[in-house]
C-alpha cells in the first residue's frame, strides 16, 4: 500500500527531491553495492553514461556526420535512423563497447587490444551496414507513412506549428552539457529559442521568402483539400497516387515555410 501511495505522488516530485531520496535509501540500505554513499554526481552518471559518450563523439568530431557536397559546402547529417545506428554499434548492441549498461569491458581498457578491437569493429560496421541496406525498401515505406500520419495529425490538431523552427538533432547533442537530463537540456534550449530563432531570421532571402510563401499557399491548399476529402470519405485513399501526393504536398509545405 506504501509503495502505491508513493508511485501515485511520484510525478509531483521535483528532481532534487528524489536525489536526496535516492541518497538517503543508498544510506540506509545500500541499494547500491559499490559504494557506500551515494553522491547527486553519481547519479547523473549512472543515468546519463552513454549520452555522456555521445556527446563526447559529437564534441570531439569522431562520429562521420559532416560531409562536403559540391556547390554546397560542409554539410552536417545526422538523423535519428544515423543515430539509432551508432547507438548500435557502439553502446548496447552486440560485440558493444560494454559488458552491460554501466561498465565498459576489459579487453576495451588495454592498449595493445587496439589493432584487433579496429577490425572487428570495422566488420561489425560492415554487417550492420549490409543490414540497413537490405531493410532499406521497408524502413523507406515507413518512413513515408510515419511522415503522412504526423503531418496529418499535426495539420489536424496544430497547423500554426506545421512551419515552425526547432532545434536539430546534431544541435541537440552539440549544445548539450555533460550529466544534463533531458527535461535540463529541453529548459535551457526553450530559453534560447527566440534569441535563435531572431538570429536566423537575419540569413533569409526575400526573394526565396516570396517565393516560399506562394508555393507553400498554393500547396497547402491542395493537401488541405485531399485531407478533408479523405476524412470525409477513406476511400479516397485507395485512388492512384493519392497517398504519394499528400505525402509530396505535405513536405513541400513543411520545407517552404
């Protein structure tokens, strides 16, 4: 019953508040058995560890994202399909730098394992890569549902939202400080988003801005038109090439604005 009671209350607690219980229950029944006092450090790096080496990867420029394209430039690429992938090979999938979720494993703290530990990580990227590639027909077919789904739902609940900025995934992990949680990180950036917001404002084009503007008017009017179709009547879907082109639309309208 004491246990119920607390779970209820749980999501009223404030963060400091469960560290100092957490601390507290480490004092008087040694949740914990490596060490005898538990300290908030300690706790941020137990729950934060392997994004604390992501971040490190990003900040240290080790993780192959940034590529050179002509007539672009330096381009960063770094998605969250990228992402689940380099989490994969380097932090919890198999033949991982880690034995288990906390403690890196022996042969990966000698120096003279770095030759053998290079090849086998470059086969396991070779398999892996291999294995994205024969699943890419259908992870491409989700994606393009997932995409038609969100955007349909936003545009539903939310059209005012459809065109608005947010911070990247790469500017997510390059921003991010160590042993910062994820409701930390989320009230610092919101904090830095007019500001940001302003700062690209100044880089806009008022020729592509016009141009935008008409393309994702004319656009959306046609995508707003094929979704009220479709919920007034689901068998507009099963018309050829509905799908694609709301999908088409829905993106043209999300990149223009």
């Amino acid at each position: 019953m004491l246990y119920c009671v607390f779970q209820a209350h749980l999501p009223y607690f404030s963060w400091q508040e469960v560290q100092a219980r957490i601390i507290q229950i480490q004092k008087e029944h040694q949740i914990c058995i490596h060490k005898r006092e538990l300290s908030e450090l300690d706790i941020y790096h137990r729950i934060l560890r392997f994004k604390n080496y992501t971040v490190a990867m990003i900040n240290k420029s080790l993780l192959p994202i940034r590529f050179h394209l002509p007539f672009l430039g330096e381009v960063v690429f770094y998605t969250r399909g990228l992402k689940y992938n380099f989490e994969l090979i380097f932090l919890w999938g198999p033949g991982s730098l880690f034995q288990n979720e906390w403690s890196l494993k022996p042969e990966y703290k000698r120096a003279g394992n770095r030759l053998e530990l290079a090849e086998k990580l470059s086969t396991r990227i070779l398999w892996i890569g291999i294995t994205n590639l024969l699943l890419c027909p259908v992870i491409l077919i989700w994606q393009i549902l997932y995409a038609f789904f969100s955007y349909t739902e936003v545009i539903k609940r939310e059209p005012g939202s459809l065109g608005a900025r947010c911070w990247s995934l790469y500017g997510r992990c390059y921003l991010r400080h160590f042993n910062e949680l994820d409701h930390e990180l989320q009230s610092r950036l919101s904090k830095g988003y007019k500001a940001a917001s302003k700062y690209m404002n100044c880089f806009l084009s008022p020729l592509l801005t016009v141009l935008a503007k008409n393309l994702a008017f004319f656009a959306g009017s046609i995508l707003a038109v094929l979704i009220a179709l479709t919920v007034y009547d689901e068998d507009v879907l099963a018309v050829e090439h509905v799908l694609t082109t709301i999908t088409l639309l829905g993106l043209c309208v999300t990149v223009c604005r």
